[in-house]
C-alpha cells in the first residue's frame, strides 16, 4: 500500500494536465451515470440497512456496504472497475446531517444525500433522478468518484473514519486531493453556466482576483486546511491558472465568435435589456443610447455589453451593432 508520504509526493508530482484527465474521467461517468438514470424503466436493487458505529458514524468495516438505507444500480464495466475488477456500484443512502456528503469503497460510491422520507416514497426512483441531477448531488459524486480513482492510482485502502467537522478529516492526502478537484470541478461547472459576457469577465480577471474568485469554491475544506495544505492547494491553483485558463479562454473565444456562440450571446443581451427595460426610467435611458449613432455610450453603462466587445472579431462586432439598431423598434412599442 502506497504510504500518506509517498501520496503527496505523487500528488506534488502530477501537473495539471493530468489533474484535468481525471476531472474529465469524473465528469465522463457523472454523464453516463445521470443517463442511465434516466432511463424510466431502470428499477432499483433494495440492500439492507447497514450499522452504524456508537457515536452515530459510519463504519468503515461495514459489509457489503456502507451508509443507511441504500438503493443501488451496478453500473457494470462502463463505469470503471476497481484495482480487484469488480463492477463499482453507486449507491443512494439517508442524510448523516444536514450537510449531506458521501463515501467511496473499493467497489462503491454511497451519496448520503436523501432524508428518510425520500428512500420510502413511492417515488423514490424520481428522486433519485432528480438529486443526482441537481449541483449538490455532482459535487458529492465528483468527490467520492476521485477517491475511487485514487485507490485504483495509490491503493490507499480503508482509512480512519473521521466527523467532517474535524479538521484531520481535512488534512490528509485523500481528502486533500478529492476537495481540490472537486472545487476546480465547481468552479468549471460555474463558468459552464455562466452568461458569455461575465465569463469573459472572469477569464480576464487579474491573477490574483481570479485565484480569490477560484478559491470561493473551496470556501469550507479551505478553512478546515492547516497551513501545509493550503500552501498546497494554492500552488495546484496557480499551476491551475497557468495551464488551463488559456485554454478554457481560448475555447470560449472560438465559441463566441462563431453563428451558434453569437446567437447565444445576442440572446442572452438582448434579454437584459428587455427586462432591464421594464423600468421605464432604464427604458427611456436605454432606448436614447441605442439611437445614438455611436453604442459607446450604451456600453459605457450596460456592463453586460462592454464586457463583451473586446473578444468580439470585426465581423461580429458590426453584427452587434446592427441587433442593437434593430432592437430599438421593440423597445419603443
């Protein structure tokens, strides 16, 4: 078994080109997992309850599985198999607390993301679906599928249980580096839902700033960290920084100067201003702007536009100007 030392060591070694291709393995099977889910005919397996340490914990001796009243689906060879080539088995289990999480075995993924009520609804199947889908459920899963990988990479085993509110939990290697991939995971679904014209913003943000708007999606673990984690997660993130934003920057400027990226950012603008438009002291501001020959002065007060005419080629950004114009006549009725 590879020891907690030798782990970081590895960890420290990995670049960020190899921290995306297992971001990547977990957003794969997030996919195949959330489609199979949909598949309405796909039924459940009931497993029994399983025990609970004592102090209310969970029990990593527990056998076959841990966690509460599960609902399993085996995802079988498509989803990826252990060091022992076991199927992995994803698994729907009761809150601990309020806070939900999850926990990843050899063979299997539990997301403890349900109330009791839930697991005994008639509809639990729906509900399945439907949190499993939802940001909190990815995120769990995003996590735990990271500490399926790096058992199958490192051979970490089982390891000590720990409250999530103590800070030990925190501060050791796995957890160190499933919080890190899935705040980077976050942070990337972020930008995904973003309108074009504030991504670009971010993308464009000074170093520092876009390591304070990064960190935000590691608000809690980034507190919990002692000082030798933090340094570390800090470095992975300028490292972060420095090899992927380029590339996600220069992936969205292709996409927003082609027909089907500017369709969507016209709408998006467009959109603005119609509701912004229904103050009528804004609709009278912004209907004089858009007459003006020059859309400076519209620009230089809607920020959803002037954030945007930078990345636009010239043939684009004559093609704005002229939905602008064309807006007006909709905005007067």
């Amino acid at each position: 078994m590879t020891t907690a030392k030798q782990i970081l060591q590895l960890l420290s070694e990995a670049n960020p080109e190899i921290d995306a291709m297992y971001r990547k393995e977990a957003e794969k099977a997030y996919k195949a997992i959330l489609k199979l889910l949909s598949n309405r005919s796909l039924r459940f397996k009931y497993l029994h309850p399983c025990r609970e340490t004592p102090s209310g914990q969970w029990s990593s001796d527990s056998d076959p599985l841990v966690g509460y009243d599960l609902y399993s689906a085996d995802l079988g060879d498509d989803f990826g198999l252990d060091k022992d080539g076991r199927n992995l088995i994803i698994s729907f289990a009761k809150n601990r607390s309020d806070r939900g999480g999850g926990f990843s075995s050899p063979r299997t993924i539990t997301l403890n993301i349900f109330d009791q009520k839930e697991l005994e609804s008639k509809d639990v199947h729906k509900i399945i679906r439907k949190k499993f889908a939802d940001a909190n459920g990815k995120s769990v899963f995003v996590h735990e599928y990271i500490h399926f990988l790096d058992d199958i990479r490192f051979g970490l085993g089982k390891s000590k249980t720990y409250d999530t509110d103590d800070p030990q939990y925190f501060n050791t290697p796995a957890e160190y580096n499933a919080h890190f991939q899935n705040g980077i995971s976050k942070f990337e679904d972020m930008l995904e839902r973003t309108h074009y014209f504030r991504k670009m913003e971010i993308l464009n943000l000074s170093r520092k700033n876009l390591v304070a708007q990064i960190m935000f999606s590691f608000r809690k673990p980034f507190k919990n960290f002692d000082n030798k984690y933090m340094k570390k997660v800090l470095s992975r993130v300028y490292q972060y920084i420095d090899s992927e934003i380029p590339k996600i920057k220069k992936k969205e400027l292709k996409s927003l100067n082609s027909a089907k990226g500017f369709n969507k950012l016209w709408k998006e603008i467009k959109s603005y201003l119609i509701k912004a438009s229904k103050s009528p002291i804004m609709r009278d501001r912004i209907i004089f702007l858009l007459q003006d020959t020059s859309l400076k002065k519209l620009e230089g007060e809607v920020d959803n536009i002037s954030g945007i005419r930078p990345f636009l080629n010239r043939s684009y950004s004559k093609k704005l100007d002229a939905k602008l114009q064309e807006l007006v006549p909709e905005l007067v009725k």
